[in-house]
C-alpha cells in the first residue's frame, strides 16, 4: 500500500511540474506577446532617391524559408523529423539565396517572405540584414509577421525564439511604408506562438500623377480556410479602394493558396509519395478584369515532410501576383532551381503600366 502510494505521489508531483512549467510558459507568452497595430509605419532603409519613371517594371517573388527549408530538410509541423538545419546547412541556404538574388539585382521590386532577423531555427543569422547588405543599390523595408519569444513545440527540442517577416526591395524611392495587420488568429493559446500574419504596402509615385501600389503579403498556412477569407477580404478592400483611386496595383507573395482554377495535381508524378487538397482563390474573389500571373509550368512549392527528391516530392503553387486592369502581364518565368535553398521557388514577373 506504501508503495502504491508513494508511486501516486511521484506521479502527482510530476503532473504538477508539468503544469507548472506548460503555465509558466504561456504565462511568459501572453507576457510578450507581440501586438502590432492594424496599420504601421515601417522603416524605408536605403540611400537611393530615385523615382519610378518609366512603364515596364519587372518583379521577383520569393518565400526565402528562413534559410531552414533547403533540400535536405523536411520539417515536424508539416510530418517531418526535423526542427531546425545544422548551421552548415543554414550558410548554405543563405549563400544559394544571396546567388540568386545577385542574378536579379538590376528587378524593380523584390518582395520575399519569412526573412529572419534573430531566430534559433537559423542559428541567429540576420538574414534581412545581409541581403540588403548584398544588394547595396536598392531600398529596403521589413514588416515583422513572427516575433515570439519562446516557441515550445516540440516539446523534446523546442523551436525557442523566432523574429521573422516579410522584406521588400526596390532601388525607387517610396512615399508610404505601412505594415497591415490581417484580421483573425488562432485560438488561444496556440495562437500566441504563431505568426501575425501581416502584408507590407509600398506605394511609388509616377510621373503620369498616379501611383504605383506594391503590396507584399504572406497568407495563412495550416488553417482550414477561415483565417485565409477573412484576410483576403480584407485585402480585397484595401486593393479596390487604390485601383477606385486611379492608381496601379500589384500583390504578390506566397498566399498559401492555389490561383484561381488551379489544377492541384498539375505536377504529380508517377513515383508522388502522398498528395494534399490546396485551398484556391475563389474564381469570383476578384472582379474579371484582375489579372492572377503564375507560371503554371513550374512549382513554386514543396510538401516538407520529407527532404525533397524530384520525382516524388509533391508540389504545387501558391506563389503569384495579383494585377488591377490597368496593368498588362509581359512576361512571368518561374525559376526552377530544385528547392535547393528553400521549399519555395522564385517567380519572376514583368509588366507593363498601361496610360
């Protein structure tokens, strides 16, 4: 009887630890939780001062994977094993994104998703820093969408301290920098170790009197779809109340969602090890006239469950631009270079701002 009691106690007093700790830590989370405004004004960084002063722009589009989603790496949240790459493997990833971008050094606008700017999952590299380093020539702004002290999961090798965001690059001069914050979030307390999903307006004066809207955003994953309307109706108001205005409007980034009518299973191969249901933009989100430009030869996305192999990871899209009707798709190329610095792709775009 003593020992059944004393294997009670034991247990007890484990139980109570375990709460002590799993409170201590939501406690330290609603502590410093970060609560940004609806609207920001963000930092404009850069020493150029030129204006945009012709109609043909050109655009890259990029969801970097904080130098942690390379090719080897398959990722716990999404059925994987890993939590975070070597440090190695980070200055690899790091390095193959700077070579790619140094090929686009002369693009208009470079909008790209979860850069880093202190985060354990990449061994604290300030990844924002860098590439404005690396891109000496452009301006440069940075919204924060993930600024959590202390991410705990999983719980044998917790994630700790994530600083994240959306950076934009430009050698034009803007007149307007605004974080938006998107409504909604997931339940507590899940949701305060989760992104603040957020999208970064730029707005660039023309000289025909209007102005060009360049919006980078970075959509909702792992929600089953209510999180992802509410922010794009949000959107949506904002993107009607500037083109209403006269003005041109460009959206792009990972929406985490196919384009409208989107074939999911486009790039299926014989060898797939699974497939996955993509939510789509709705056909009728946008009026007629609003242009969706993808490349639909090339995957902008990868399933990270597994280190990614070419003939049998599954891919899709869920990078693109969203163009008003008074701007006319030239070109768009997606770039394939086989998911090595990231499980996302770059997309490269050109338009013309028509009169």
């Amino acid at each position: 009887m003593k020992i059944v009691l004393l294997i009670l106690k034991i247990l007890l007093g484990l139980a109570l630890l375990i709460g002590l700790i799993l409170g201590g830590i939501i406690l330290y989370a609603m502590l410093t939780d970060f609560k940004p405004e609806e609207k920001m004004t963000v930092e404009h960084l850069g020493t150029s001062n030129k204006t945009l002063d012709k109609n043909e722009v050109s655009l890259l589009v990029w969801n970097i994977g904080y130098c942690g989603l390379g090719a080897e790496m398959d990722f716990f949240y999404d059925g994987g094993k890993m939590v975070r790459p070597s440090k190695d493997l980070v200055s690899k990833y790091y390095a193959g994104v700077e070579k790619t971008l140094s090929k686009y050094k002369n693009t208009d606008f470079i909008l790209l998703q979860e850069v880093d700017m202190g985060s354990k999952r990449s061994h604290y590299l300030n990844e924002a820093e860098g590439i404005a380093k690396s891109l000496p020539q452009m301006n440069h702004a940075f919204g924060v969408n993930y600024d959590v002290k202390f991410v705990p999961l999983p719980f044998t090798d917790p994630m700790g301290r994530v600083k994240s965001g959306l950076q934009s690059l430009s050698p034009y001069k803007s007149t307007e920098n605004t974080r938006y914050q998107f409504p909604g979030n997931f339940s507590f307390p899940k949701g305060l170790f989760f992104l603040d999903r957020c999208f970064l307006l730029q707005r660039f004066p023309l000289n025909n009197g209007k102005e060009l809207i360049v919006i980078n955003t970075h959509n909702s994953a792992y929600d089953d779809g209510s999180l992802k309307a509410k922010q794009m109706e949000y959107l949506k108001k904002v993107l009607m109340d500037e083109y209403e205005k006269g003005n041109y409007v460009i959206v792009g980034g990972d929406w985490n969602q196919t384009p409208p009518g989107f074939d999911n299973n486009t790039f299926k191969k014989p060898g797939d090890k699974e497939t996955y249901d993509q939510i789509a933009v709705d056909f009728d989100y946008m009026p007629q006239d609003w242009l969706w430009a993808y490349d639909p030869q090339v995957p902008t996305n990868r399933k990270n469950s597994t280190p990614y192999e070419k003939m049998r990871t599954f891919t899709t899209v869920i990078d693109f631009c969203l163009l008003s009707p008074n701007i006319q798709l030239k070109t768009v190329k997606g770039v394939d270079i086989d998911f090595e610095y990231s499980d996302h792709q770059p997309i490269y775009f050109e338009v013309i701002l028509k009169d």
